[in-house]
C-alpha cells in the first residue's frame, strides 16, 4: 500500500482512474497562508476546466471553495481543504501544477519533477516565479515587475485572466521542455 493509498484512499482511487483513461492531472494549491478571491477562483476553474484530457486536484479552503460552480463535474475535480501534497505530486499521473513559490512547496514541485504555474503573492515567491521561469521550469501567471521585496501582491482586482491560466497550463503540459529541465534541475 502506498503513503498517498494510506493517507488519502478516496483521492488514490480518484488519481488512479485518471491514469487508467489515460488523463493528466493538474494540480492547484497556494499553501495555507495565501487566499483566494472570488475572481481568482473563477478565473482559475474556468481556465483548467476545459483543457482536454485533464483532471485537477485543487486544495483549497472552503470560504473559497463556495465561489466554485454548485454543479462542479465531480469526475474532473478533486476538490479538498487539505490534501498529502508530497504524496500526489509523486502520481505518475500529475503533469503540472499550481504553486505560490514558497521555498519548501517549490522544492516538492522540482523533487516531483512536476512543471509549476506560478502565482506568487509575497515574501521570496516572485524571485522564485523568476527562478523557475529563467530556469524552464514552469511559467508565471502574473506580472511581478511592481512587486517590491516584502510588499505583498494586491490580488482584491483582477490580475490575471481565464485565457491566461489556460494557455500556460496548455503551454507546461504540451511542451515536453518543462519536463526535461525539471529533470535536469
């Protein structure tokens, strides 16, 4: 039995029918200490919910959570507060993911091997968004150029798209580079 089968045995059984229909999972998750607004939310469902031939696992709070539709396709998302990240991110199945760049989740992204989507917030995450992008390891959803260090990102407006979302998780599980240089790291 595995850790994730030991942990988690409703999201194992969930991971592992994707991987029996052929399905990449996308995987969304900003920590425990960033937030999620209702335009982020939306933008982001929308932006994942169409790409063919993947699911996604999202961790995220439950006062964010209810922004998500009422009749969410429960065989496309893994929705939970909590989830054994290390874990899942081993899954054969997980292509690529969501990640704030905090050092340790970024660490855990790149021991994976797993292509990151970046949305920093604060603190050292948008030196590391840059890192892994300089490095071809993933993309960087915002802009971070007005970020200043220590200044967090203001994220109560609209600061990315649903377009965007789409075409850079389009772009890290398409292109066969990001898993080459996360390997290579």
């Amino acid at each position: 039995m595995s850790a994730l089968e030991r942990k988690d045995p409703s999201l194992y059984a969930w991971m592992n029918d994707a991987q029996s229909k052929g399905e990449d999972i996308i995987y969304l998750s900003l920590g425990s200490m960033c937030s999620w607004f209702e335009w982020s939310v939306k933008a982001m469902y929308n932006g994942v919910k169409d790409i063919p031939k993947t699911r996604v696992i999202w961790s995220i709070k439950a006062e964010a959570a209810k922004f998500l539709p009422e009749d969410l396709d429960k065989s496309k998302f893994f929705i939970s507060s909590w989830l054994p990240q290390v874990e899942l991110l081993c899954h054969p199945s997980v292509k690529a993911g969501l990640t704030h760049c905090g050092w340790g989740g970024t660490l855990e992204f790149i021991s994976s091997g797993i292509p990151m989507v970046c949305l920093p917030h604060f603190g050292d995450q948008p030196i590391n968004s840059a890192l892994i992008k300089d490095k071809g390891i993933g993309e960087v959803l915002i802009d971070t150029k007005h970020c200043s260090k220590g200044t967090p990102i203001n994220f109560e407006k609209p600061i990315f798209t649903t377009e965007k979302v789409k075409e850079l998780f389009s772009k890290v599980l398409s292109d066969p580079k990001y898993r080459r240089n996360i390997i290579n790291v």
